[in-house]
C-alpha cells in the first residue's frame, strides 16, 4: 500500500487556486449521467450531496435515521470557526491555519489544514445566505464568541444550536435537490458493505431497516459522511445510533485507517451517574467564556460549593494555564480535569467531576445576559441533574466526544480505495491529534460544500467507468456476506444483551485508551477485547428476525465492529510510543505533566491496512513535514 | 444525580404492533426499581433488557441523540405528547417527574399522515415532503455574498431564531385534536419570513408548504393551541397567524397575477 497524499507543489497559500485549476471537470451534459452514492446527511453529507446534485450529479443519499435532518451533527452546541476577523482582532486565515495545526500538535497535514481555513470564510456566507439565524449584533452584524485555543473571537453561532441550525441549512438544500428530483433520499437504511469492482468503490450494499431487505447501490463514485467512532466507549456524547460499521467495512475491503488512536475526549460533559446511564451528555465549551473551573484545594473537601471560601478553590486551568486560563485546548483542560480527581479533589458522587462556576460572570453581566447566551444548555443542565446552575455551580467531566482519527485520505479526499470518498468527521484528515472547539462544524461543510464536488469531478474525468451489472459477481459476493453476518447474528441466541457487551468494550476502552494510556494497559486491553469479541459470537442473543424492524439485530451489527475497531485502536495507541493531543501516553510526558512529543520517530500518520482475519494489521506512515506552521512545543501558558 | 432518591416502581401500558398492516393492542409490563435519575427512555431500556432475558420481543421505539435536539424521540405519555414536562422531550424527561406506583400509558404519535412503523415508532416522512415542498431559500453552494452584507435587525434575528428551534418530532401533531401541522410548517415559514433571505419566495413558500401540508392529509388548524403546549422546543403559535397572514397575502397576490394573466391574454 502505498500512502501518496497528492497534495499539490507550491506555496501553501496557492495550492488549492493551482489544484482546482489543474483538476479535470465534467462537461454538464456529462454529470447527470455519473451516479454518485452519500452515505451519512450530517454537514458534511447533506452539503455534499446537495451541492453535487446542484452541479448536475445523479446523487443517491443514504442514512439511518427516520429524516436527514436527525443526523448527529444537530446536536453540536458552541458554534463554527471562520477567519473573517469582523472583530478587527487580528485574525486571518494563516492564523487559524496556524491555531489549527498547533491545536491538533502538529500532526495534521498542512495543505489541508490551510484549504480548510481559506474555506471557512466562504462557509458562513453560504449559511447565512440559506437563512441560518447566527447571532447577531445591535447594529445587526454578527455576532462573534471566543473558543478554546484561541486569543481571537472568530466562532459563529445560533444560541447553543448552532449545529442544529447549520445542519437545517444543510438539510434545505438537500431537501430542495430531492423535491427537484435531483437527490433521492434512502431514510432508515444502513450502508452494511461497500462493493469494489475492479478495485474501485462502485456500490453499496444497504438494509431497509423497516422491511430488512437487503439491496445493492451501484454507482460511478461513493462518499462517506458517516461520522466519528467515539461511541466505541459506550459512553458518549454521541447519539445513540451513531457506529463505524461504513468506515470498518471499507477499512476491512482496503481503506487505510489513519490515526485511529486519536480520540477526543472532551473536558465539559455532565458526569455519569448511574449504572444504567446511556449516553452523556456534553456542556458546549463556549461555557467557558464565562464559567471558571475549579475545584477544592484540600483533598475530601466535601462542603457544598458556596461554603468553600475563594481562597480555598483552585482555579487550575487559569493557575497553570493564565495566558488561556480556562479556554485551553479540550485535551489539556480534561486531562486536567482527570489529575484534579485523582488527586483526591474530584466533587460530586463518585468525586468524578469539577465545577463550572458562572456566578462571576452572573455578578459582573446580571442572570439575563447570561440566560440571553446559555439559556438552553442551563435549561438542559436543570433537566438533567435537578440542579439550577444559576444558583450552585455546574457539574462537570471529560467524556468521550469526537474522533480525529478516520479513513486515511489524500488531498482530494479519497480513501486508498479509488472511487471511495471520506469526508467529515469519518476521515483523519485536517484536526491532527486534537480537534478544536468550534472546528468540526466548520470542516464538515468545508468537505461538503467546498471541496469534494470539485474533487469527485477529477475523479470520474480522469477514470473509465464501465456500467456494473447488478448481477456482477462482485455485487453478490458483497451482498452474500452481508446476508451471512445477519444469520450469524440471529443464529447464536445466547444469553447476554448487546448492550451488555457494549458496555463491557467501553469499560475496557475507557479505562486503557481513555484520557491517559500506557503500555501495561494497552496490552491488557489487546488481550481482554478479542477475549470479549469471542464471548459475543458465541453468547449474544439477538430476537427476532431480519424481516422486520429490529433494533437489537442493528446494534449487534454494529457493537460486532466496535468490538474489532476497538482493538485497533489499542494498537495504534501502543506503537504511538509517545504522547501528543489526546493522545496521552503516561511514560511520555515533561516534568509538569505536559504531553510530550517525539517529533524524530513520530511526526507522522500511521494508517493500517486490514491483512486479514486473525492477523496483524500492517502499519504505514505518512511523513508530515511543517514548512509553515513550524514544529514547536504547544504551550498555552 | 442529586436526588439520590429512593427507586420507583410502574405500571406500564404499551401499544405493541407488529408493522403497519398489522392490528396493534395494548401489552401491560412493570417497570421495577427504576432509578428518579434515569431519562425516560432509559427506563424503556430496562424493561426492554428485562423483555430480551425472557426472550421476548423488546419494545420498538426511535430515539437518536438522547439530549433534546434531534427530534427522533417521541412517545405519548398518559395523553401527552412527550410527556408531562413542559418543553421537555421524552429522552430529556426524568424519572424524577414521576411517583412511585403511577400508571402510564405509552402511545405512538397518532395522526392519519403518521403511520405506524411498529410499536412507538411512526413514520413522519409526510414533515420532510413539506420542506421539500418549499422550506428553503434557493442558493445554489458558492452563490452567496459576504456575510455582513446584509445586517439583521437583533429583534428579526431572534425571532427567527425562536422559529427555527423546531426539532420537527411531530408532537405538535399528535398533539392537536385535527392532526395539524400548521405549527411545524409556520416555524419554517415564519423563520424564513423574518430575514431578508426569505422575501424574494417569500409567497410562493408558503403557498407549496401549504399545498402539501394538504396533500400529506394534516387536518387544518382551530386555534385549540394543544400543539404548543406540547411543544419541546416553545415554539409559539403565533408563527400560525403569521403563516396565516402570509398565505392570505400569497393569494392575493396569486390572484393579481392571474388577473393580469387573463388581462394580457384577452388584450
């Protein structure tokens, strides 16, 4: 396998002008007649399918949720990053260029990370232009916050509904190709297997989720958009449905997976509570704006919040962190998070948790301007925990958030499978070892809307595409396996739940490849997740049958691939013999507990090939070179 | 989490059926030593794991982010949609709303354009076919001008914000004795009517939405108001009037322009 990352010659500034330039285009009488198949109608989906439908492509949308306006990417709260500096504060697309690759700790590729940036600005004028309601200003300009890793205010947003209110932009143009009769939409239908003809993606293979009929999608091209893999850890910010079963098949029939350690744990999540807890649920990070983290400097202090007198808090992030104080970078403030609780001053049941404390910000602005800014998340916090956080500080933990690490792509968005296109949170590609607040919204759209129609274009001018039959060998090979699993699934009929074992993979994940890794853990987790995949085939019970509308047998599918992608994940952890972003390995790190980098072994990726059943999965690198943003050390001090 | 508060015992009546050709009934389950601190939907996952260890059929219900903004969830709790917390929906309710030993009745939406799927689940595919229909402004990708080109008036900004917090989940439906879905289409309406990016199809949008709001067989809107008061998200239902003068407007016009037509052909 060889990784060539196409990204084009020049100074970083002219490489995307040059490459559109260079790239080859279809003729418009010409695009109607190339299918393309989207899988996923979050941003990144429903802007690409929208956008190439508008371009004149056959376009076939695909999701699993019961309407494209559910995906995941609706619940993203803070807001959405663009270099437009209508704060005159001195921001500019190098400089979050430059904030970008520092955030993720210079292990993100450069000419992509700069494309993204150039892109962002054009990306609010296309939501704004939809009607998408970003705050606004007085004078009737919009309105700015900041986020962490950030000294500008560059971040847009829609109350704490930015997500919402992009993704609905999105899904309107969507549904406006679809009423044209430009897109057809497939809701509730799961991609379960890509098919390759002659090398090249060229099909899907999909189950109905309401019938449970199994049928192949062919086309000319296929895009992936179908999101991150954080819910390995069963305890997520992500929604429940959320799963890596697209990108694993295609990573099993020959799609690199880059970075897959790369985690994002993410500092502002509402603690677990319970044993019977199923999802967590996030605390946008624009909190911090306002809210100041603390906890107790005496180890046990178990006195309400407002008993504990000023000088007896600790304000960590803002003691060791002043120049950033508490927007610092997710992976620093939770790892911060995590030695604040280990060190015995932790709050809350359990002493997993830390305080978000407002009540500064509600003496110096008053409770209005606060409830003008936050109101929904305070309300969401109120609902949750019974607790009103106008009056007695939040509650809050790291939980498993976002996923940096995806399908390997070159500059043009493709996968090591040619046809196969990743985009979005599925891919590895623009946020290196730590995404920044604000910037998965802004990469999703950029793919969606900005680059990969002008990408999939060269793709199909440049290769021969013969029509495949729907009887191919190839399309019955991939629809056998995929009737095959199902039987398994329901063949077994053991006696532990899906969730059980979901539950067990995440105890596994969260405890060697959470927030903090080391060598000892990694291997005792290579050991116990084959033991616990081995167990599922043999003892899961699925009711049921395929013929029906069945949730257990959908989660099986998918926990059946957390439970393999899981133990890759463990892997590339382990080999990543040092620590940067959120990838945090205990024997790598500076005297102050920083993460500490080994740019001379590990200034790479490493994407993995699938070698086979039972056998190790082959690593390669990409070389990452940094001839603008120069390898430093990140401090936010 | 900070009630710690002692566990509930329910009594709950679930519609079960099979698919949407099949007749559904009432099935009678108990829900045991359920925790205040759970959502309602993980209470559901209790009794559903319970159902599987004894090798019964789980009970079907949709549910995606399980914080309140994905619209997927939606149960109908003893007449309610959602529930009975205001502006709460059902993955955000706690069990903390109810009392040891309650009864609970739980229904899917029930609407002639909503058929059932299975169980709780319903197909509201009829609210996406409404904003294709016109729910949109028309802006090609890299169509757009600076995004300061036009200010915004705050009170018009946040208006439409108010509009445009719609989840779509429907319940506004259930909720209205006429199955209408008058407040789903006006908070699309009304957003868009609000900024300047909406007038230039400012009338036909709403004359389409409307059109098929129709044609998926929503019954129309008597003021009952039950559809806001079932709203998770507060929506108002003053974007109904608003939608209301809109469409009158829209007829007008459409009026004028046919009388024109006429006009020009018979000159």
């Amino acid at each position: 396998m060889e990784l060539r990352s196409n990204t084009p010659a020049g100074p970083i500034e002219k490489k995307w002008e040059k490459h559109r330039f260079e790239m080859k285009l279809v003729n418009p009488a010409n695009k109607r007649k190339h299918r393309i198949i989207v899988v996923g109608s979050g941003l990144a989906g429903a802007s690409a399918a929208a956008s190439m439908a508008e371009l004149g492509y056959d376009v076939e949308c695909f999701c699993y949720q019961d309407s494209p306006r559910r995906a995941h990417s609706i619940a993203a709260q803070g807001g959405i990053n663009a270099a437009k500096n209508y704060q005159n504060d001195g921001d500019s697309v190098f400089r979050l260029f430059y904030d970008t690759v520092k955030g993720g700790d210079f292990r993100a590729r450069e000419g992509n990370v700069y494309r993204l940036a150039e892109t962002s600005v054009q990306i609010i004028d296309q939501c704004v232009a939809q009607g998408v309601p970003f705050a606004r200003e007085y004078g009737g300009l919009l309105a700015n916050r900041s986020f962490g890793g950030a000294q500008v205010s560059r971040t847009f947003y829609a109350r704490g509904q930015t997500g919402q209110q992009l993704l609905l932009g999105a899904y309107s143009a969507l549904e406006r190709q679809i009423g044209l009769g430009k897109v057809k939409m497939f809701p509730r239908h799961e991609m379960l297997e890509p098919i390759l003809v002659d090398g090249k993606a060229r099909g899907i293979v999909v189950r109905d989720m309401v019938s449970g009929k199994f049928e192949s999608r062919l086309g000319d091209a296929v895009v992936l958009a179908t999101g991150g893999y954080g819910s390995v850890f069963y305890l997520a910010t992500y929604a429940k449905g959320c799963n890596a079963t697209a990108i694993w098949r295609a990573y099993k029939k020959g799609a690199a997976f880059g970075n897959p350690c790369y985690t994002q744990i993410h500092p502002t999540c509402i603690p677990v509570h319970g044993e019977y807890q199923s999802k967590l649920t996030l605390m946008s990070e624009s909190l911090r704006n306002d809210g100041r983290i603390w906890v107790p400097k005496k180890q046990g202090d178990t006195r309400a919040p407002g008993q504990i007198p000023e000088d007896e808090r600790d304000y960590y992030l803002e003691r060791k962190y002043p120049s950033y104080g508490n927007l610092a970078p997710r992976d620093i403030a939770s790892r911060a998070a995590k030695q604040a609780c280990d060190d015995g001053r932790g709050v809350g049941p359990g002493g997993r948790g830390v305080y978000l404390d407002f009540s500064d910000a509600i003496g110096r602005l008053g409770e209005d301007a606060i409830r003008e800014k936050y109101g929904n998340l305070f309300d969401m916090y109120e609902r949750i925990t019974a607790e009103n956080p106008y009056k007695v500080p939040m509650r809050i933990y790291p939980a498993s958030h976002y996923t940096m690490g995806g399908l390997w792509v070159d500059y043009n968005l493709m996968s090591t499978i040619p046809g196969l296109h990743v985009i979005g949170e599925a891919n590895f590609s623009d946020h290196g070892a730590n995404r920044l607040g604000a910037s998965a919204l802004m990469q999703g759209l950029a793919d969606g809307y900005f680059i990969i129609p002008y990408t999939i274009g060269n793709y199909l001018a440049s290769e021969k595409l013969d029509k495949v039959a729907a009887d191919h060998p190839e399309v019955k090979k991939a629809e056998a396996e995929v009737v095959e699993r199902t039987r398994r699934f329901l063949a077994i009929n053991g006696n532990r739940t899906v969730d059980e074992f979901h539950r067990a993979l995440g105890r596994i994940m969260w405890e060697h490849c959470g927030m903090a890794r080391n060598e000892k853990g990694l291997e005792a987790a290579l050991q116990k997740i084959p033991a616990l995949r081995e167990e599922f085939w043999q003892d899961v019970r699925v009711l049921g049958q395929n013929e029906e509308l069945n949730q257990s047998l959908e989660k099986a599918g998918r926990v059946a691939d957390f439970l393999e992608l899981g133990e890759l994940m463990c892997l590339d952890a382990l080999e990543r013999r040092e620590s940067c972003g959120g990838h945090f390995r205990e024997e790598f790190q500076t005297a102050d507990g920083e993460a500490l980098r080994d740019d001379q072994a590990f200034c790479h990726v490493a994407a993995w090939e699938y070698a086979g059943p039972g056998k190790k999965p082959v690593r390669h690198v990409e070389a990452l070179e940094f001839e603008n943003a120069h390898l430093a050390t990140r401090s936010y001090k | 989490m900070s009630t710690n508060g002692k566990s509930l015992n329910l009594t709950l009546h679930v519609w079960r059926q099979k698919d949407a050709r099949s007749a559904g009934r009432f099935v009678t389950y108990e829900a045991k030593d359920i925790s205040p601190d759970m959502s309602f939907l993980e209470m559901l996952d209790v009794v559903n794991e319970g159902l599987i260890q004894k090798r019964e059929d789980p009970i079907a219900f949709d549910h995606d982010c399980r914080e309140g903004i994905c619209g997927t969830c939606g149960v109908v709790i003893n007449g309610s949609p959602h529930g009975p917390r205001r502006a709460t929906t059902a993955c955000q309710l706690h069990m903390r709303s109810f009392k040891d030993g309650a009864v609970l009745t739980l229904e899917p939406w029930r609407a002639k354009a909503f058929p059932v799927v299975k169980d709780l689940i319903v197909d509201r595919g009829a609210l996406d076919r409404i904003i294709a229909a016109g729910g949109f402004v028309s802006v090609g990708t890299g169509n757009a001008p600076d995004a300061n080109a036009i200010p915004i008036a705050k009170q018009s900004a946040e208006l439409a914000m108010d509009a445009a917090a719609c989840i779509g989940c429907g319940a506004c439906v259930a909720a209205c004795p006429n199955a209408s879905a008058m407040l789903f289409t006006s908070a699309k309406v009304s957003q868009l009517a609000l900024l300047p990016q909406g007038q230039p199809e400012r009338y036909d949008r709403v004359r389409k939405m409307t059109a098929q709001m129709d044609a998926e067989g929503f019954g129309h809107c008597t003021n009952h108001g039950e559809c806001e008061a079932a709203c998770p998200k507060d929506i108002s239902v003053s974007n109904i009037a608003r939608m209301n003068r809109d469409f009158i407007k829209a007829s007008v016009i459409a009026g004028a322009r046919a009388t024109r037509a006429g006009d020009s052909a018979a000159g």
